[in-house]
C-alpha cells in the first residue's frame, strides 16, 4: 500500500511545477493519510476509504478554506436545525458495516440460499446467452456502465451510436417506421402505447381493449396506468369484444400479443382492419427473436410495436433490469414517449448522433406530457444491440430456428408419450394438455422440479413451457424425459431424436422480409471484430473512467467494482421472476435487508423496490396516495400542488396519476414561496390530494420551513410527497420522515450507487409512512405489496431486482458511519467548490448562512449580455478540458447545476475549479474586446482533433491550436478529445433520420 502510494505521488510529483499549489497540498496530505491510526485487528479493505475522495487532511483542509475548525459546525450551517437527526439514527448500531472481503462471503452466503432451477416458464422472462465478448465489455466495463444520459453528444458518440443500432435492429425487425431507445419493461412499454392510443384518439374515446392473450403482468400494469387517464380497459378474447357495439363505439386502441403467452401464433389481419375501420390503434407486444421467423407485425397493420428485448443477451436478473422497445408508424412519431436518438452533422458537416425531438421532454411539457420517462435501459439497450451486431441477421435466424427446431422435437416427442399439445401454431411456446398423466399437471411439475426445472404453472391439466437459446441437445433430452417420466414412459436418448420437417408456421405467417440489412449487423462476427468495434465506440465516450461527472442532481459517484461483482454471479443473474418462493430465498432476504435499510435511512416504515426509475417511483408514490385518500371515501381528491422549480417528471407523473397540477411560486432567491402555498392549499382544501417537493430544493439548497410547508399541506387534508432525487445530501443528517414527507422515491441509481449505464437502468423504491403501507403495489403472480395493495407498478415484482443488488451491496459496506459520512462530504465538497468559484461566477442560490447542499447553482446570464455566450458555450468549452459538463439549463434556463459526490477527491475538484476559472478567463477575453464574439474558444467549443489539423489556411480562428486543446498544463498528460465538434439541434429534428445509414448510404 505504502509503495504503491509513493508511485502515485511520485507521478504527481512530476507534474507539480505545471499544479496550482493547492493540487500539491492534495498530495503531500495524502501521504499523511495513510498513518492514520487504527487497531490490528481492522480489516484493511474498509469500503468507506476508497469510496469517499477526500481524506480526513483533505477534508480539514477544505473545511479550513470554508472558514469552519470542524464537520459538525460546517454541516450545523448547511442544515437548518429543526430537521437535524441524532447521530445514531443512521450509524454503525442500525447499520453495521462490512469490509469488501466480508461483504463478499456475506453476499456468497446468500447467493447459495437462491436455487438457480433451469427455467422454461416463459411469460416474457427466457435464459439469455450473454456473448462473453459482451459481458466483459459492456455489462462488466466502467466505460459502457458508468457514463449519464447523452446529453452532451459530442462526448458521447459511442453509446448514441449503439442505441441506434439499437433503435435499427427494433425497426428492422419488427418491420415499423421508427422505434426509440428503450423503455423501462414490457408493462409499463404496453401502459405508454395505450396512453398513446388514448391520446391519438380524436373523439375522446375511452375504451382499450386488451387480449386475453396478453402476459398477466401486462394486464396488470395496465389496470394500474390505465385508470389514473382515466381510460376503461376490454379485458379478454379481442374478438369478441370488438364485435360488441359499445366498445366499438369506444374503442381507442388494442393490445395483442403475439405470440401469445400461451404460445399461439394468430392472424390478426382482419382484426386489425376493423380496429382501423373505426379508427383505433393497434398496440403489438412482440418477441424479437420470433420475428425473426413470423411475419412482423408492422406488415400487417399494427400502429404501435413493443416488447422486452432481454432474449438478445441480457440475463433474466430475477426480474430485470430488461430493456423494454417500443416502435411506432410514420403518424404517432412526434407523439413517442422516451429518448429518440437521431442523426444529424457537426460545425463540420460530419455525421453526428444525438438525443433528437428532446423538446418533447417532460422538462418543457410538465404537466401537458403524457409519459414520465427519464431513465430509460441504455445499458440494457447497448448489450441487446451489440448481441444482434455480433450474432447479425444470420446468426439470429439459426438461433431462432434452433429454437424452434428443438420445440418441435419436444412437440413431437412428448406427442408420443401421450399428451396434447392446445397451440397449433406456435414458436418457442407450447401449452401441454396432462390429462393422460395421472395426477395431472402436478405430476409434471413435481417430476421436473425434482430435476431443478421449473416449468410454468398454468391449471390443473395444462403446463406451459418455453424453450431458449440457452438450451443444449442434453437439455432437450431432459425435458423430453421429464414429460416422458410423469407420464410413465420410457426415457429416450439423443440417436432417438430427429428434426421435424412439419411446419408449425403457416405461409401467411412466415416472414419474407429480410432482416437486418444494415452495415454495423454484417460486419464484426468475430470475436476480434467485436471487441475492436466496442472498444472503438467506448473510446468516444466520456465516463467517470475518465473524469469526475458533475451533473447535478444526477449524483454521479463511485460505482464500486465490489458491489458490481456479485450481480453476476448465476445465482443472482439467472433467476425466473416468477420461480417459486423457496428457490429465492437468498434474494429475498438481501431485498428485504435493503428494504430495512432504506426505511432507516427515510424514516419511513415500509418499502418497495418495484419501481424501474425515480420518475416511476413518483408516479407509484401518488398512486399509493391516491389509493390512500380513495379508501377514506375521499376519492375525489385530486389536486397536486408542485412549486415551478420542479424536475419535469414531477408534473407528468401527477398527471398520469389522474391528478390536476397547481403550481406553488419560488422566491427570487429560490426558496418556496410559504404564502402562496398556504394560499394555494386553502383554495382546494377540499379537493387537496397531494404536494410534491424536492429537499434539499432543485435549486441546491437546504432552505428552512420544510417542516411548516408539510404541516401546511396535513392540515389542508394532503399527503406530502417528496421527490428523493437529493437524498445523497442527507443521510444520516436529516430524513424525508423528519421533514414531514409521508412518501419518497429513491434514486437507487444516484444515491445507492447504481451505475447510470449511459442513461439507465435505474431503482426508484418508494418508502412511506406507516398509513400508506397497506398500499404499496403487489404483483399478480408474486405476493407484493400491502393488505389494500395498488396495482402493478411494474412486469416484475421486485423491478430491476438484480441491480438491487449493488445498492445493497454499497449500504453494507459503507454502514451507517460511512453512509452518513459520505453525505457530509458531498455537503463539503459542493461548498468548496462555490468556495473556489466565488469571485469568478455568481452563485445563484444559497442558505441564510451562505452555504449550499450538495450542488450548486451557478448563473451565467450575465455572459450573454457582455459577451454574447450561453449556456451551452460554456458546456462545450468544459469539454476541451476533458470534463463532463454539469447539468445545463435546469432548474434555471441560464444556469449550470454542479454536483461533485463525496466520489471525487480534492485533486479532481481542483482541476475542475481550475478548468471553470480558466475558461472565466477566455470569458474576459471577449468581454475585453480582445477575442471576438462569434469566433472564440467558447463559441467553436467543443475541438476535436479533425479540427486541430485543419490546414494552416482553414484555421481562420483568432487563437492557437494550443489554446484551443490544451489550455491548462496537465491536459498535455490527460486528454480526453470529443470525436465530433458541435452537433447542430436544429437540422437533426428538422430532418429527423433515426436509423443506421443502410448499404447504399454507407458506399454513395
Ligand atoms: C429531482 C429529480 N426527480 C426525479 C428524477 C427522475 O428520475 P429518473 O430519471 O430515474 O426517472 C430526476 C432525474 O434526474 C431528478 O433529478
């Protein structure tokens, strides 16, 4: 440990002629802080250590630049007293910590309670096989896990690249004009389509009508979304219902399933002409490697096309996280919900990706939006992608036809033994008739269970069962067998096997059309290839690998390696969601210690983990609170008060819970305005459902009268809901309980460390008080949830249960000591930053003791007016200087918001104090008359290298290449280049293209 401090300060060292002085403190003090002093018998890999940057001089040191002798009288002027908790609220006694060595074997204790049975239930959940290429170079690789949401496109060419592969191999194979860039499961995808169809439907109709075909969960999900807009859902056989006058009447929209989750494959083309006949809107959930086989749903008429994309390579997780797709015709475009990426060109002329259409966000529309989706499932998305890159169209089909090749044996073969098999044209799916088996269905299953197979429990004489690329020859002869051993036949063995020739599809459900045309899904089938084209988008990319990534409100810290290793491990990676209960108990007791933890962190009294993000998580919260004033026969309740400064999902996950949104005033120094909500809630006493409230506010403050805002709200009959996006600001210091919330969603993937995977997956757990418990959601086919439980919130029941996983993991270790001492040294490290950039911005928003949360607001209107530059100039600079800009434009259209974590050390703040101050200084330049200003460092920011090598005459630019790509010392040793210079907006939404360039763009 000593010597391999001494390299890297000896590393440093070198640069220290080139470092500020205080970079040169940073290294001489950490010397000194590895003689702290502690006992022998300490384990030497405590997790508190390498999580949190700063060390016990660097924080004295920062606290002394602040003006404070301690952390308590720092954080006592950070926080206002009356929501201040005891230390040992949140301490070591309620949360005892482990070392990264002990936490494995804790970790690998409850792993051998889960049973990992081979399953072939199906309903949407198959055994994946992740390419090993794939899994150690994206769902194992920081570069791919750790970036945020491309929002700065310059930066990250690589991720937006792979999710138009993404968005591609969706349109290719589903045959649709245009499909987006994951949603967060196949439920919650089928609610966006209705909602859609709900809202395309131009005479106000109501009425949705759902197949019985369709996976229960959907349903499920669907019940749950379905009545907050307000819409009547048809559950059962379509066409039937549609035959009915009053629906017809009605209708908006259909959801078919196809195949359906009993296997069968339908014809719904006529269907589908009557639906259109009368203006509905037919929603396809899908199978994508069935697609590949059956004619897509885009060439027979369907409007929207959506399904879970987890077969192509991504493991089963006990549930998720999964990337939903969702694709849609040339009309509904403009109206799809979550991140679209489009092509457009750089300052160049070059072709660039970005995220297209983001005025459709829930930032602009609030209230007016008709979906909340913010994170999304872009690692998910990428692993899915790469899948059918390496594997391509030729790959894929003689997947798919393994697949269903072996399903037609099993047909065949459990034909001879005596069953009946209920679906005539099928897939990969077979719904098995038992009755020739005494004792029926059970025998079945208790004979496959006795081999660890879990087969899907349908009633008493039929069993389900679906094959996967998972399955080998032996696999095969052991489920032939199972059957063959229930029904008291013989066993077979594999000469015994022969392929069947009988097609099973008939003609006019046969897909024709070829798939997968594109360059990118016919080019790198080796596994060299592969790892070059991964590696080769991955470098375009900017992540925590490289650099701290101060988005606030996005709470980019650490992703520990350790808390990530277990996630793949077989036993918490290839679990059914919906195996029975005592093949998981290893799971369930890891999801309920996380449950227990996250209530002594919020003070709340339960838990659920199912929601898929943190807007999810609001709209699951007002849903409970909606169920909650429901069953006090107060249903009419339905007013939201939100304050202005509110993040975007707010308002539209309050309007997809049916209720109306009042918006509350701020004050011009961010605070909320008391008066007017006080004002606000009296006028709609009556009808006064809920508030929403950010803390510490969006604006990075802790400001006072939280507690009297709350009590405002319970005296006026409402709940309190609050939005824990902040939650990193304080564990441990203050709760949402204590500040008066009965509700809260977590951010699992900000504050508990779950990698941000490029823009998803995320956990948005709700906790609430003790009265709202009855209500959390349950699952149709899992018990979840309270005694007066809201529908599904999500397909499965635990959400993304498998990157619970690492959030347990980081709670574990850090304890509660280490949990809240990380919350103090966000808290520091943000007010050292507004320390060191005092003087060269103005701050926007601080307490009455002058200090912030863990971000900052910084305004830089005035620069428009002096020196003609935005926002977003500044952004692009801060991208010469190798770092990720903060979040821009949000809460306040002028400013940036920072977030630095307790992640990053004081070297990395530095350097970041370093880059701002220095671009203040180019800043001055223009203001100075001295660099014009359209034509400086800040307007032709971002410079990638294509720009550096202009030609002597091209280089009409009023500053040296130096300037422009190595304005400070140490980027001479580490520099990040963006491949693209700055990516015009406009021209991509204006000429919206969303795929991949096909052949004849790749070679004219
Ligand atoms: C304050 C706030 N609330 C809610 C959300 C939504 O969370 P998610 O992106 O997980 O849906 C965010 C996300 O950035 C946020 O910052």
């Amino acid at each position: 440990m000593a010597a391999l401090q001494r390299v890297w300060c000896h590393s440093t060292l070198r640069l220290l002629p080139r470092l500020p002085s205080h970079s040169r403190v940073a290294c001489v003090t950490r010397q000194f802080a590895t003689a702290k002093e502690s006992s022998l018998f300490d384990p030497l890999d405590t997790f508190a250590d390498r999580h949190i940057g700063p060390n016990d001089h660097e924080v004295e040191h920062m606290l002394s630049k602040l003006g404070y002798n301690s952390m308590d009288s720092f954080v006592d002027a950070a926080i206002p007293t009356p929501i201040r908790l005891s230390e040992s609220s949140v301490s070591d006694q309620t949360i005892p910590s482990l070392s990264e060595s002990e936490l494995f074997k804790r970790a690998k204790a409850l792993a051998s309670e889960n049973k990992p049975f081979k399953s072939y239930i199906g309903m949407g959940y198959h055994n994946a096989v992740v390419p090993p290429v794939i899994l150690r170079n994206i769902t194992e690789n920081p570069a791919w896990y750790t970036p945020y949401t491309p929002y700065q496109p310059e930066i990250a060419q690589g991720r937006l690249e792979s999710l138009v592969n993404f968005q591609t191999m969706i349109m290719s194979l589903t045959s649709m004009h245009i499909a987006n860039a994951s949603l967060l499961d196949e439920g919650t995808a089928a609610a966006e389509g209705m909602a859609m169809a709900f809202v395309s439907s131009s005479s106000k109709r109501s009425t949705f009508v759902v197949d019985k075909g369709v996976l229960p969960q959907t349903i499920a999900v669907l019940r749950t979304r379905a009545k907050g807009f307000g819409i009547k859902l048809a559950i059962g056989d379509v066409s039937e219902l549609l035959g009915e006058p009053s629906v017809r009447s009605d209708l908006c929209g259909v959801l078919l399933q196809y195949p359906d989750v009993n296997g069968q494959v339908k014809d719904y083309s006529t269907l589908v002409e009557s639906v259109h006949a009368v203006k509905g809107v037919v929603v396809v959930a899908t199978d994508l490697l069935a697609l590949t086989m059956l004619k897509p749903p885009g060439e027979w008429g369907a409007d929207i096309v959506l399904g879970n994309s987890a077969r192509f390579g991504v493991p089963v997780g006990y549930g998720g996280p999964h990337g939903a797709f969702f694709a849609c015709s040339e009309k509904l475009k403009r109206k799809m919900p979550g991140r679209l990426i489009g092509r457009s060109r750089d300052a160049m002329g070059k072709l660039a990706y970005r995220l297209a259409l983001q005025t459709r966000e829930q930032h602009i529309r609030r209230e007016k939006a008709t979906s909340n989706i913010c994170t999304s499932q872009a690692l998910l998305a990428n692993m899915a992608a790469m899948y059918a890159v390496y594997h391509g169209a030729t790959g894929l089909t003689r997947i798919a036809q393994k697949v269903h090749g072996f399903t037609k044996v099993l047909k065949s073969q459990i034909e001879d033994f005596g069953y009946s098999v209920d679906n005539d044209v099928f897939f990969d799916t077979l719904t098995v008739n038992a009755s020739n088996v005494q004792g029926g269905a059970q025998v079945v299953h208790e004979t496959a269970s006795r081999a660890n197979i879990n087969l899907r429990k349908i009633d008493d004489t039929r069993v389900g069962v679906t094959l996967d690329e998972s399955l080998a020859t032996a696999d095969l002869i052991k489920l032939i067998n199972i059957f063959g051993s229930a029904a008291s036949a013989s066993p077979v063995s594999d000469i015994q096997l022969t392929e069947i020739d009988k097609s099973y599809i008939p003609t006019n459900l046969q897909r024709s059309s070829e798939i997968l045309p594109h360059p990118v899904f016919n080019t790198h089938h080796s596994e060299t290839e592969m790892l070059r084209y991964i590696h080769d988008l991955q470098s375009k990319d900017l992540s925590l690998v490289h650099a701290m990534v101060p988005l606030g409100s996005c709470t980019m810290k650490l992703n520990s390696t350790s808390s990530m290793i277990p996630l793949t491990w077989p036993e918490f990676n290839s679990i059914h969601p919906f195996a029975p209960e005592e093949q998981v108990q290893g799971y369930r007791k890891l999801l309920k210690e996380l449950e227990v933890d996250l209530c002594t962190i919020t003070g709340f009294a339960a838990c659920s983990l199912q929601p898929n993000s943190g807007a999810s998580g609001e709209y699951a919260g007002l849903t409970v609170i909606r169920a909650y004033h429901e069953s006090r026969g107060e249903a009419h309740r339905n007013i939201c008060l939100i304050p202005v400064s509110a993040h975007g999902t707010n308002p539209a996950s309050a309007v997809m819970a049916g209720l109306k949104v009042v918006p509350i005033k701020t004050h011009q120094d961010g605070t909320l305005d008391l008066e007017d909500l006080k004002a606000k809630s009296e006028m709609h006493k009556d009808n006064l459902a809920a508030f929403m409230i950010t803390y510490p506010s969006t604006y990075g403050v802790f400001e006072d009268g939280v507690q009297d805002a709350c009590k405002i709200i319970h005296d006026n009959g409402g709940q309190v809901y609050l939005d824990g996006a902040n939650l990193n600001a304080q564990i441990g210091l203050t709760n949402p309980a204590t500040c008066g919330g009965d509700v809260c969603h977590l951010n699992l993937h900000k504050t508990f460390a779950i990698p941000h995977g490029g823009g998803g997956p995320g956990v948005g757990p709700i906790c609430v008080a003790q009265h709202l418990a009855p209500f959390l959601p349950s699952h149709p086919l899992v018990k979840t949830g309270g005694d007066k439980a809201i529908n599904a919130i999500a397909s499965a029941p635990f959400g993304s249960a498998s990157i619970c996983v690492i959030s347990w993991a980081y709670i574990k270790m850090l304890g509660g000591n280490g949990l809240s001492h990380s919350s103090k040294v966000a808290l520091l490290n943000a007010n050292y930053i507004a320390h060191r950039l005092s003087g060269h911005y103005g701050l926007r928003y601080k307490n009455v003791k002058g200090r912030v949360a863990h971000e900052l607001l910084i305004d830089l209107a005035e620069f428009d007016k002096s020196a003609g530059l935005k926002v977003m100039d500044f952004a692009k600079r801060l991208q010469d200087y190798g770092f990720h800009p903060p979040t821009c434009s949000w809460p306040t259209s002028t400013a940036m918001l920072i977030e630095p974590t307790e992640s990053e050390s004081l070297d990395e703040i530095d350097r970041f104090c370093d880059a701002m101050i220095q671009i203040r200084g180019e800043v001055q330049q223009i203001i100075d008359g001295k660099q014009p200003k359209e034509n400086n460092l800040l307007k032709n920011a971002p410079h990638p290298m294509s720009v550096m090598v202009l030609p002597e005459d091209q280089w009409e630019r009023p500053y040296s290449r130096q300037e422009a790509a190595y304005p400070l010392p140490w980027l001479y040793e580490r520099k990040f280049w963006p491949t693209v210079t700055r990516i015009d907006d406009a021209y991509g939404d204006l000429n919206l293209i969303c795929d991949c360039p096909s052949v004849e763009e790749m070679t004219s």
